[in-house]
C-alpha cells in the first residue's frame, strides 16, 4: 500500500514538532560547556512613528569583531551539500537533482586554518521539499559527520572535533523552529548554527503578515526585508532579530521593546567584503546572540569560514566526480 505525499508530510511535520520539544536556544552555564562568547555589544533603538511602533520595527545591534571575546574555543566545524547535475539533463531544478557530495570541514579558532576535510559521495532518497530540508539532507550529513568522528579516533585526534558546528540551511528560523540545523544539532548533542543566504518566509505561519496591510509589514516579503536591512544594516557586525516569538503565555501581538525579543533569527552584515546580508539563526544549545558573534568572528567574506570552505571543497570533489563520469560539468549548490 503506498503512502500518500500528503500522508508523508504529515508523519514529518509530527516529527518536527516533536523534535522541538527537545531542542534548547539559549547557552549552556560555563560550567557545562567548553566554551564562552561574549561581547560589548551596544543595541540601539531606531526613531519610530507611532504607526511603525505598531509593526514591531526591528532593534539594531551592533557586534564588532574587536568587541567580541571568546574563550576555550579551539575547532569548529562546516557542513555543506553540492550537488552532481545530471549529464543527460544539467538544467535540472534543484529538487530533482538526487546525487552530490557531502562534505565537513575543522577549523582551528581564530586562526580558522583547515585542520581535517571529508567527503562523501551520496544519492539522497529523498526529494527537496520546502522547510522539509531535514528529513532530505540530515541522514547523509550525520553518516559523514560519524565518519569524520571515527576517523579522528583513529588518528588520536578525537579533540580536534568540532565544538560547534555551523550548517548550511536554517536553525530556528523555520515555520516550525526545527530546521536543518536544528535535527543535526539534537542527534550530535553539539551546540549547531543555520547559515542561510536567503530570508526565510512563513507561509502558512501567523507570523507571516501580510504585505497587503496599511502600511505594508517590512517582515512581509523578502524584498520589504532586504530594503530594511539596507536602511538600517550598514556595517560588519549589523545585525537585527527577525521574527520575534510571542511568550508561549501570550496571545497578544509582540509590542516593540528596547529589550531583547526571543527572535527566530537575525539578519546579519559578517564581513567588510559585502553589504549583503545572511541570516543566522540557533540549532541547538545555543543563543541567538552567540549564534551571531560567533558568525562575525568566523567570518572572512560573507559566508562564514567553516561552510564557505566545506562549500569549496564540495565543489572540487563534484568537479572530480564529472570529470571521471563525463568531462567538463556544472556544479550545483543549495
């Protein structure tokens, strides 16, 4: 008896919000963790009209690198996916490309000098699904982070492993705050960050405010987003939450505050090379704002280190695997 894709999604959004549950977006006491993060950071709160008060406008940080101090951190880890476009076909829409190259990174900090790489050639089962990343991408990424595990076992270098793991695909910025980064960070028990270049919408969520509103929501659409980032985002370091969570207790709409929302996420400036934004987001057994200055002191150009280089390295072992199947390709990334 087959099962039904509508049956399918609704096995895994029950799995999503279970997963949830178990998932924590603050930091550990330093008692329990093996590192710390912390920053003069100043907040800075933007001249508001009444009108834009109402529509929760968002709070500016700023966390310069010189102001960001972090002790008793020494690796951390990337993970990224490139994908094999077909040979028959290379123009093929991401959701249909099914083979690629999962690949991990180890840094040193801050010297973020490569210490260890390893990829894995794999044929995923599953087909790309819009905030259903996780149940397509983590399979293979926890077998070749267990690789990677072993491997350092054997060479006796077990605490070269990654005491934080950044991911490319989101974290708690998900309509169900159970992204990709989310599901690695709870099967690894490691603290995890989602890294994603493209704002993440919330289409069936009420979060999702309509951009058809008077006046329209700046959270309403990517391009009301990226205009506000630019408006107000003008530095390394700029970053501002987005998406700020209702206490579980409330059922009134989030009222702007000079204090610290529980956001989903945040829009970011991380580096002096590009003015674009990437939004940064918690997986688990992390804070939003550690998330973001670890970000910024991770960060070269826009990408942060640990998945520009797993990024990098992915690529060249899918150029290698074109090259031995039939010459010259393309190569894909998410």
């Amino acid at each position: 008896m087959s099962i039904s894709r509508e049956d399918v999604l609704d096995r895994w959004t029950e799995k999503q919000t279970s997963i949830r549950t178990k998932l924590t977006f603050l930091d550990p006491p330093p008692s329990s963790s093996s590192f710390t993060v912390s920053s003069s950071a100043t907040a800075t709160p933007i001249p508001l009209t009444s009108a834009q008060k109402e529509y929760d406008y968002p709070l500016t940080r700023l966390d310069r690198p010189e102001d960001i101090v972090v002790e008793g951190l020494r690796t951390i880890g990337g993970v990224d996916i490139s994908f094999l476009p077909p040979s028959s076909s290379p123009t093929l829409d991401e959701e249909q490309l099914q083979e690629g190259v999962a690949t991990i990174v180890v840094l040193s900090f801050p010297f973020l000098e490569v210490l260890h790489t390893l990829s894995h050639r794999i044929e995923l089962s599953q087909p790309y699904i819009s905030s259903f990343l996780a149940f397509r991408e983590a399979p293979p990424l926890l077998e070749l982070i267990a690789g990677l595990k072993k491997e350092l076992e054997s060479k006796g270098k077990l605490e070269d492993f990654p005491q934080v793991l950044f991911v490319d695909g989101n974290g708690r910025l998900h309509e169900r705050e159970c992204g990709l980064a989310c599901v690695l960070g709870l099967e690894l028990g490691i603290p995890t960050i989602g890294i994603s270049k493209k704002p993440y919408l919330f289409p069936s969520s009420p979060l999702s405010l309509s951009s058809l509103s008077n006046p329209p929501h700046w959270r309403s659409s990517p391009k009301s987003i990226t205009t506000t980032i630019k408006t107000h985002l003008r530095q390394r370091g700029g970053w501002f939450g987005l998406f700020p969570r209702p206490p579980p207790s409330s059922e009134t709409p989030f009222e702007y505050s000079t204090e610290m929302p529980d956001y989903l996420g945040a829009a970011l400036i991380s580096s002096n090379t590009s003015l674009a934004p990437i939004f940064v987001s918690s997986g688990h057994r992390i804070s939003l704002e550690t998330s973001v200055r670890l970000t910024v002191a991770c960060s070269r150009t826009k990408i942060p280190e640990p998945v520009r280089r797993a990024d990098l390295e992915g690529r060249e072992e899918v150029r290698r695997w074109v090259g031995e199947r039939d010459g010259e390709g393309v190569v894909r990334e998410r």
